[in-house]
C-alpha cells in the first residue's frame, strides 16, 4: 500500500547531549542539584558556583568551545516534570532572541537525564539592588524603560515572563539593562509557603502545579490558570488562578515601576503619592497615571501592549526633560525664560526623535486600523492572526526605533561612525521602513487570503541587523548620480512586488515585477535588473511557471555574480536549485549549483537565515532523489544554523522540521519523525493559532507518522481535525484539503473502509488535478492508493490499471529505485498475485525488495513489507519452506524496525502469516506460539477487522484437533466481526468462514 501523500517541504534551540557523568558527580538532593568534586562539565570547564535554590543550582563556567564565561544552571532532578518541561521549553523560544535588554541563553541540553541550561554572564546588580540608593526618578524611569523593551521582544516571541520584579532584572557597569529569569533561571523556590514566608524580595512566591498532559507538545509555553510570580507584583488575574497573558507582565512591570519611583510596595488607589513619600518624590502626574491604568484590576483596561504602554512613559521622559530645562531657565531669569519658552525650539538631546519617523507607517492608528481589517474577515482564525501580526509588526517597529537611534548616536554623540557611514546605515534603515509602510498598506487591504499569509507578510520584512553590518553595506553596488534617483524609484516598486508575493498575491505581484524589470532594462544598471529578473521568477515559481521560473533565476544569478551583487546572487542561486532539482526533476544541475550557492549564502549572511535557505534548497533536491542520508544531514544543518541564528521567526523552522521529519520517515525512524511532526504542530498552533489553515498540512504530515507506527485511530482522528480546520477557513478547491482528503483516504484504507477512502481519494485527485500538473507526483500517489481501493473492492484489473499509470507518472520523476517507484512495484506484484499472473508478480515483489534494500539497508521496514507479499504469493504456490523463510525474514524486520512498540499492526499480521505456514508444515506447536502472538496484539494495536478475522480462522483451525468448541467459537467470533462495509476482501474471508463452519459441525 502506498503511505499517505507527504507535504512537500522551514529553528527552535539547538538542543545537545552533553557528555555523561557518573552518579557520583551529579546527585539529585533535596531538589536542589548537588555538584561533587566536579571541575568541568565538558566542554563547560572551571566551574565555580553562584548559588543553589529550589530549581538547582547555578554556575559560572567557562565555555571552552566559543571561549566566553557563561552562566550554567543545573536543573535539580527531582524538579517537578511539568515544571521541567515548560522551563526547557521556554528555553528553546527565549534562546531564538537576540536583543540587548533580554538575557541571552546560548544552550539547552541534557547530562544523563538531568537539563542544564547555558546563559550569558552579567557582571552586574539587581535593578532592586542599583535603585536602593537615591537616585532621580528619570534615571531610574530610563532603567526600565530598557527592561520595557526587553519585555517586548520577549512577547514578541510569544512567551510571557509570568514574574517580572526588580529582582528579575540585571543592570551591568555600563547601564545597560537586561530582563533575566523567565522562570529558568530564577533562584526562587516556587513552592506555596505560609502567608508570613518571604523570599529575597521579601515578598511570597508560589505555583499551582500544572495538571498532566499526554505529551510535551501539546503544553503551550505559558499554561493560562497556573499561578506562578512573586504575589507583591502579581496581577490579580494571576492571585485568582484565572486565564492570564501578557497583559498580566504589563501589571508587574508597572507595580515595579512604581515601587522603584515611588518607594512603596503597597498597590496605589490614587495617582498622587501618599504622605509618607510626598515629600521626597517628585513624580510627574501624568506618569503615575500611566503607570496605575498599567495596573488596572480588569486586564482590558490597561494598556494595550506593552509598547503603548512604553509609548505613554517615553512621553512622560520627555516631557520631565523639558520641564527642568524650563524650571532652570526660570531660577536664572524668569522673564527672559518665558520668552524663550514661548518663541524658541524646545531643547532635546539629538537622536531622540527616531519615532517620529514611523508616523504613519505604524503608530497607534494604523495598528487598530490593521487591526480592525483583520477582525472585519469574520475567520476563526482572525484574532489569532490579529495579535501574531500586531506583535511582530509591533516588535519590528521597536527594532527599526533602536536601530535608529543607535546608528544616530554612534555618529552624532559617540563619534564612532563617518559620515559615509551614516549614510549608508540610515539608507538602508530607510529601506526597511519602506517595507514596513508596504506591509502595513497590504494589511490594510485585507480579505481572507492576505490574513491566512498575515504573519509570512511581517516576517518576509528585510532584516534590521544587516544595517548594522558594515562590510555588507560596503559591498552593495552602488548606482552613477546620473541613475541613483531612477534605482531608488524601482526598488520602491519591487519591494511592493515582493510585498504581493508574500501575501499570496502572485498575478498582481508579477504584473508589477514585469513593470519593474522593464524599467530596470531602460535605466540599465545591471545589478538592479538582477533583483527585479530575481523577482519576477521568485513569483514565477510560486504561480507554478517552473521553467519561466528557472529562466529568470539563471540569469539573475549570473547577473549578480558578474557585478558581486552577492544577496541576490545567492537568493537566486537559492531558489534555482529548488525549482531545477524538484519540480524540473533535473538534479544533477541542481547539484552542480548546490555546493556554490551554499558556499556564497555562508559569505554574504551574518546572520544565518540565508545560508538556512540554501541548506533546505539543497536538501530537498536529496530528499526528492532518496538521497535520504545526505537530505538530512542538510535538514539537520539548517535546522542548527537557524537555531543559531540572531534574529529567527519561529515559524522559519517549520519547513525544516517537515522536511527532515519525511526524511526520518523513510527511513523508518518512525518515533523520531513523530516528535519532529509534533514540534512543527505545535509552533504552528503556537504562533498562529489552531484555527490556522497552516495547521492543516502540519496535522496532515502528523497523520502520516501516526500511520507508519500502526496508531490508524489516532491518524484518523488527526486528519478529521485537520478537514475541519481546512474547511472552516479555506476555499473548497483549496490545494490543502486535497493534501488531507489524500491521507484521510488512505488512513481509511488502513481500517478497511474501501468505499469511505475511495470518496475522499476522488476528491483529492480532483483537486490535485486541478491545482497541479497531471504528471504531478502528488497525483501519483493518489493514484497509488486509488489502486489500493480498487484491489481491496474486488476490482484488480483496475487497480493495476492506476499502479501502471502511477508507475508511469514517476517515471519522470524519479529514478528507478526510489522509494516511491518501488512501493508502486510492491503493489502492482501483490494486485497480479489476484489476478494468477504469479511469475509477473514475483518480478515485481523482487524488484521492490530489491530496491527498498538499496535504499534502506535489509532492515528497513520496507524490506519486511516486500518480503511479505513474496512469502504469501510462495504460499499461495505451495512452496511452503520457501514462504516460511521470507515470513520468518519479515517477521524480524519488523520486531526491529517497531522494537519500542509492545504491539504493531505489522508485526501482528506477520505473526499470522508465519503461524498459518507452520500449520501447514504440520509444525502446531511454533504455529500456536505464532498465532496466540498474532492475536495478542491485534487486541492491543489499532489492526484492521480482516486481520483479526484471519488470525482467528487460523486459531481455529489449530484448535479443532483438540478443543472442537472453542475452535468453533472462534470462526463464529471472526465472522461476527465482518461488516460489509469492510469491503471484497472481508466478503471473500466471510465465505470462507462459513464454509469452514459447515464442515466442522
């Protein structure tokens, strides 16, 4: 049978295992994790403690490898597991942000069962510690305004502090500001203490404990209801155990504001200050009122983000700054001052109107405005979509503020950058906020496509580091005067194009492209014309041009190269490898590119997202080849660099994890291929929602994994999920529901239920048919499993008829020991052994075995499907030895291959076969170890009733020599399980039973 159609294939931290430790040096004690004569950790060497507490202990350390002191925190092994869980889960999302605010955690891994997780060292002190002595309420107020801005990328990255306290904040020599202890690093015992108990805050700590769940992927980073935080800054969402978000931060962050400000912990009723600090601090109203709705009792009446919430202070900073300037002016000439207050510019220290330049482009009113088009689609998926968008774009804006003004000060105050320089970052700051105001004008003009693609929109915005990179700056060609006006003018348009090519607006986007590009011919500076022919095929090939496609990428490529135009060289050389090894199926071309267009990703991207790109390029033209081993070694490398990488989405890692997650499935690495389809599950749902029309293939691919280790109901129930996602929020014709109804289609044959799969393999192949070519191998596979129904109705000639036609189809796309091709074969051989065409047959079961040999290696679990078929069709001829070899051969694959499983469908069903030999052979006793087996787990796995039913009859057959009663009750058991709808084959097995019931009355 051919396996369910796979999603053609995009990092979370990269996660290690350390070397091991004896027990002697590693011991669980008290929850706390006690180190013992033990001074170094691998590569992490020099170990000194920094202190222990309820969660383990914490070391400084030198990391050997990249050569930096870190700070290591040991996890305690009696740590509770839900609570483990979420802290290395949490680790994995916080170590994809880079940003200077937040504390940078480099490494997550494990040391014999127990975590560790490696961070960035702060030399430094605590916020509460550094505002203990006096200090003005501006100064103060700039503190954690840095601490702000941490708490905004991290929001940004769909996490939620859960304890934000002055305690929680690191502040170096330097001033500089960093969010730290995302409940992973934190020293505090998170136990229920007694109303009296303090911690180092002096303020109480406690958790709920989580409720268990079936698996770690199916917990969400931050588990809304569980009440975990410091109470004396906790919301009162939080106290309540009720559902809680990041608005439940916005709270904390402002009670520690006002504590810090104001020198009280006790909750203020009113703006102005009590009696006992009136005195003392001189605050401005407007921002303790903004600080108090920060702490509203109802969550809907704060702030709407906490970057409204930092727009709102920074006013509050500026306006302070201007009044003293006035108050002193005043003290020196009050007269003269009024005037100059009147008539004069107010002062303002330079770089600090970066803001300004995004009025317009995202502010408050265009953000509802986004908003409100986003809501106004009516899609379950909107208000998912609504916040992913708002929290990106939000958190892109802030980038782009910080960028600004850093690049600002690096000139005008520091005197570290040259004119030239300043020129060149602000340029290309300026570019970047071109393409900001080009995703925002595209949101505004939503409809239900551009809110599936919302969030692709906001993170295919340029990157913002790369401004900071000076030698790529350098390197750009740069257009004659005569022409600089006319370039600028184009890339204005092609960053619209590209704009429409990321919100699924193809025919549009390429209109544009093509306008462009023509322009680009007129103006003649080549390096331009290279990114608008690099566009045009970028949008040629998602409208499924390929050879247009390849085309325009060719010679954008080359183009680039001749002028050292490297980033589009390298993004066309990128997408040219994909379009000529995978749809052009030419892969010796694409390898010859391969290894150069990786090498040039590798000298151009500083940040890793190209060289990322080029990696899964390359590793699908493998993986579409059966070059499995080298596919994932590439997967497995993109997947690192992304994990890696300074500046990440998290839904960049999901075409790699689906990629490599086929790759293992092929291989038989079933339980491995789960946890990867599961990641990818679960930070789709995580960062879009589960309404999501991304969840669909990601629950469709699930589906597939779930098939191979036997779990039939639970794919099933998967992919009926996945066809209610799809059509609730997607057209009828849409190309995912054809992925779904292909899989559900062949899930269903797995169970049986021929005339339910044939609906929904027809409605896939007349979907497929429609979005794709015919000699799409995605139409291919529907085929295959179209043949499967078809044998399985009694049908053969017309099964063979699909297999031939498939068989056909691949042949143009692969070669001929593939994987895919030799299933077709192993099909087509057992559809010929019901048609009495054995010698035919034989061919095509050996050259399948053969081939799946090649590929796989003589255990692989294909080999013991090819090896089955031969034994039954040597058994239908009568040579009985011959079967029980193969059925014996089979029969090992698969204990090997599904080792982990106490019972699978295919282990079972080989059981039966050996055991039914051997009864044959006259050898009872094997035969009723075999069968009692067989039966065992076909009880236990999801096996089909067929199965069932044949290894019963076969039972019954033994036990009628001893115990005709009971041999009786299991034929009449077997044929109580046949329903008609379990298609020809259950028909043929219920003549059979009742024959054998007639004669052994």
């Amino acid at each position: 049978m051919s396996s369910p159609a796979v999603d053609p294939g995009s990092p979370p931290v990269r996660s290690v295992t350390a070397p091991t430790l004896s027990d002697s040096d590693l011991e669980g004690t008290g929850g706390q994790a006690k180190l013992v004569n033990q001074r170094n950790l691998g590569r992490y060497q020099d170990l000194r403690e920094l202190g222990r507490g309820g969660m383990g202990i914490v070391l400084q350390a030198y990391d050997s490898v990249l050569d930096r002191r870190v700070a290591l925190k040991l996890l305690g092994r009696d740590l509770d597991e839900q609570r483990a869980k979420r802290q290395l889960r949490e680790a994995q999302a916080l170590a994809r942000l880079s940003h200077p605010h937040v504390i940078t955690v480099y490494e997550v891994g494990r040391i014999e069962g127990q975590s560790f997780i490696a961070m960035e060292l702060v030399e430094g002190q605590t916020l509460r510690q550094w505002h203990q002595f006096p200090r003005p309420w501006p100064e103060v107020l700039d503190a954690y305004l840095q601490a702000g801005r941490g708490l905004v990328a991290v929001h940004a990255q769909g996490l939620v502090h859960r304890d934000f306290k002055p305690s929680n904040c690191l502040i170096d020599a330097t001033g500089r500001v960093r969010v730290a202890d995302f409940g992973l690093a934190s020293d505090v015992e998170l136990l229920r203490r007694s109303d009296d108990e303090e911690d180092d805050d002096g303020a109480e700590d406690s958790e709920r404990a989580p409720s268990p769940t079936p698996s770690p992927f199916d917990e969400r980073l931050t588990r809304p209801g569980a009440l975990v935080g410091t109470l004396a800054y906790m919301s009162p969402e939080q106290r309540k155990g009720a559902p809680w978000d990041a608005r439940g931060d916005q709270y904390s962050y402002c009670a520690s504001v006002w504590e810090a400000l104001m020198g009280e912990r006790e909750r203020p009723t009113s703006p102005e200050p009590s009696a006992s600090t009136a005195s003392t601090r001189r605050v401005p109203r407007a921002l303790r009122r903004a600080l108090l709705r920060g702490m509203a009792d109802d969550p809907a009446e704060r702030w709407p983000s906490m970057v409204e919430l930092l727009r709102a202070l920074e006013r509050c900073r500026s306006a302070g700054r201007r009044r003293r300037w006035a108050l002193a002016l005043l003290g020196t000439n009050a007269a003269v001052a009024a005037m100059l207050w009147v008539f004069a510019p107010q002062a303002e220290p330079p770089c600090r109107r970066a803001r300004e330049h995004l009025r317009g482009v995202w502010d408050v009113e265009r953000a509802h405005a986004v908003d409100a088009a986003i809501l106004a689609t009516d899609l379950p998926y909107a208000e998912d979509a609504r916040l992913a968008v708002r929290t990106r774009l939000d958190a892109y804006a802030e980038g782009w503020v910080d960028m600004h003004t850093q690049t600002c000060e690096a000139a005008r105050v520091h005197g570290e950058l040259s004119a030239t320089g300043l020129d060149q970052r602000m340029a290309c700051l300026e570019t970047r906020r071109s393409a900001l105001d080009h995703a925002v004008e595209q949101l505004l003009e939503t409809d239900p496509e551009v809110v599936e693609q919302a969030v692709r929109v906001v993170a295919g915005l340029p990157s913002l580091p790369r401004c900071a990179d000076a030698l790529a700056l350098q390197a750009e060609p740069m257009p004659p005067a005569t022409v600089a006006a006319a370039v600028a003018d184009l890339r204005e348009d092609l960053a619209r194009a590209r704009t429409k090519l990321q919100a699924g607006k193809y025919d549009e986007g390429l209109r544009r492209a093509e306008a462009a590009f023509e322009r680009a011919q007129r103006v003649g500076f080549e390096p331009v014309i290279a990114e608008a022919r690099m566009l045009r095929g970028e949008l040629h090939q998602a409208l499924g041009h390929y050879p247009e496609a390849a085309a325009d990428l060719r010679a954008a490529h080359a183009l680039a190269l001749r002028h050292d135009h490297a980033e589009v060289a390298a993004e066309a050389g990128t997408g040219l490898v994909f379009v000529v090894g995978v749809p052009l199926a030419q892969p010796e071309g694409a390898a010859l590119l391969g290894d150069s267009v990786l090498a040039l990703a590798q000298r151009v991207d500083a940040e890793g997202s190209r060289e990322a790109e080029a990696l899964l390029g390359v590793a699908q033209v493998l993986a579409k080849q059966g070059q499995d081993a080298e596919a994932e070694t590439h997967f497995t490398r993109a997947l690192t660099v992304l994990r890696a990488a300074a500046v990440v989405d998290p839904l960049d890692t999901v075409g790699a994890l689906d990629g490599l997650r086929g790759v293992l499935r092929r291989q038989g690495r079933h339980e491995e291929a789960e946890r990867l389809a599961r990641e990818a599950v679960s930070l789709v749902e995580q960062e879009l929602g589960a309404e999501h029309p991304a969840m669909v293939h990601r629950l469709a691919n699930l589906a597939t994994v779930l098939v191979d280790e036997g779990h039939h109901a639970a794919a099933e129930q998967e992919l009926l999920r996945a066809r209610k996602v799809g059509e609730r929020s997607l057209r009828p014709d849409h190309p995912a529901l054809a992925h779904v109804h292909s899989n559900l289609g062949a899930v269903l044959l797995y169970r049986g239920r021929n005339d339910e799969a044939r609906v929904e393999l027809e409605r896939a192949l007349a979907l497929w048919q429609q979005a794709l070519s015919p000699q799409h191998d995605l139409v291919a596979d529907v085929l295959v499993n179209l043949g499967v129904v078809a044998r399985g109705q009694g049908r053969p000639e017309d099964a063979e008829h699909h297999y031939r036609e498939a068989l056909q189809q691949y042949a143009e796309i692969y070669d001929e020991d593939h994987p895919r091709v030799a299933m077709v074969e192993l099909n087509l051989g057992k559809t010929l052994q019901v048609l009495e065409r054995t010698d035919e047959a034989a061919e095509h079961l050996e050259r399948a075995r053969a081939a799946f040999e090649r590929y796989g290696g003589p255990d692989h679990p294909d080999v013991g499907k090819a090896l089955a078929a031969q034994g039954l069709l040597e058994h239908q001829q009568g040579h009985l030895e011959r079967a029980r070899q193969l059925q014996q051969r089979a029969l090992e694959v698969f204990e090997r291959a599904y080792s982990s499983q106490t019972s699978h469908p295919r282990i079972a069903r080989a059981a039966w076969a050996l055991g039914r030999t051997e009864l044959e052979l006259g050898r009872v006793d094997l035969a009723e170890d075999h069968l009692e087996r067989a039966l065992q787990m076909q009880e236990g796995a999801d096996a089909r009733p067929v199965d069932r039913a044949e290894t019963e009859l076969a039972l019954a057959e033994l036990r009628w020599r001893t115990a005709p009663e009971q041999a009786r009750a299991l034929a009449h058991a077997a044929l109580a399980r046949l329903e008609p709808e379990h298609g020809e084959a259950a028909e043929r097995l219920r003549a059979e039973l009742e024959r054998w019931l007639r004669a052994h009355r």
